[in-house]
C-alpha cells in the first residue's frame, strides 16, 4: 500500500520485556515521527529523524526508550525493561519534506504491559 | 513553551448543522498548523494543513482559517454527516524545532 505502516498492531508485553515497534514510512518521505498517545489525549511527541539522523529525541520519556532509522526508511522503536506506564498507542507519521510538511500517520501499535 | 487547547471537548449535533471548532495556541510563532481527525481505534487522518503565510485552506465542506497573532484556528465543517463522527485534533510546533504539539481534540457526534 501507499501509507504508513505499522507492526504489530497490537502487543502485549510482561512487565520487564523489551519490545520492538516497527514503522515503515511512504516511500521517499524524508521526515519520520514517533508519537505515544494514551487513552483520551492528543498525541505526544516522541522523536524526530530526517532520513537516517535523529535531530530531535527530546519527548522520549526514559533512556528505556530508543528510536533508530539506520537506512533512513524503516524506523524502530525500542523500549527496554517495559513499564506499566508504557502502556499506550505507539504512532508513527511520516513527512515528504525536511519535518515541516504535512503528516501522515500510520494506524499505530497498541502496547499493553501487564 | 507551546500549549495548545481545543474547545469545545465534546460535541453532539443533529446532521445537517453547519459547525465550528476551535483551536487555540500560545506560541504565535509558527510555520504551520494542521488538522486531524482520529476514528476510534485508528491513526490520524490528515484533514488540512495551514502555512504561516497562509489565512485559510479548503478541501470540501471543510475550511480551516488561520489568526496567527491572536494564536487560534478555526475547523468549519458545512452540512454535517454522521460519517464526519470522530474526534478531530489540531497540532502545532514549537517554534524552532520540529517537535509537533497537540491538542486533546473534539469529539463530534452528528447524529442522524
């Protein structure tokens, strides 16, 4: 398909996995964003990374978290040790332009820690 | 810091009404604003994106206009259906860098 996607869909973790979200952009979009939306609120921001270098991690919660995009396509977010905090839709958006075009965002990764 | 505020929270009109939400933001320096909405359970569909240099933007029976230096920005959405049923988001940046914040949306119910 021509959108973001994301996998997987869902996830269930034990409190102390890690887990791995994967976010495939649209192809040739330069800008790719991470956001974490919990039940009720607006997304929050995560990180930023134009093509392969990550210009922004400020919104990442804990050094549990890590984004990388090595080719600067696919990204993957990372989080270690997982928490019940952690709980939460993982959204992923991705830009034509250098972060300040239009966002499309892919259907998310609903994370459960148990 | 950028903080941003949508009113009203909820919504709930009959189809057919013509209505307006509001956004509001308090860093007036920005290079754009765009409107979302979100169906439960899924990710966000982008409805408009607005430039700075921009007032207003169209796609349809929906206009988004801009006011940068009072911070705010208006969702008119004409002839209401019940398929525009969802929660609608509006983000901003922060100015200079790339980091997008978000309101916590209205959620609008047209109802039949």
């Amino acid at each position: 398909g021509a959108g973001v996607s994301q996998s997987p869909r869902y996830k269930v973790a034990k409190r102390g996995q890690d887990v791995a979200l994967r976010c495939d952009p649209i192809s040739g979009h330069v800008s790719l964003f991470w956001y974490q939306q919990a039940l009720g609120q607006g997304p929050e921001f995560l990180t930023y990374f134009q093509n392969e270098a990550q210009l922004d991690k400020s919104g990442l919660p804990s050094d549990r978290f890590f984004a990388e995009r090595p080719e600067g396509s696919v990204s993957t977010l990372k989080i270690q040790r997982t928490q019940q905090e952690d709980s939460a839709v993982y959204l992923c958006a991705s830009s034509l332009a250098g972060g300040r075009g239009e966002q499309f965002f892919g259907p998310g990764t609903r994370l459960t820690v148990l | 810091k950028q903080e941003v505020t949508q009113i009203p929270a909820a919504l709930s009109v009959p189809e057919g009404e013509n209505l307006v939400l509001n956004c509001s933001f308090t860093d007036s320096a920005i290079y754009n604003l765009q409107w979302f909405r979100q169906d439960p359970g899924k990710g966000l569909t982008s409805l408009l994106l607005i430039q700075s240099s921009q007032r207003e933007q169209t796609s349809g029976r929906l206009n988004a206009s801009l006011d940068k230096s009072s911070g705010r920005s208006t969702l008119y959405i004409a002839a209401s259906q019940p398929g525009d049923s969802a929660t609608y988001l509006c983000a901003v940046p922060t100015s200079g860098t790339y980091k997008y914040i978000f309101g916590t949306g209205t959620r609008l119910k047209v109802l039949a």
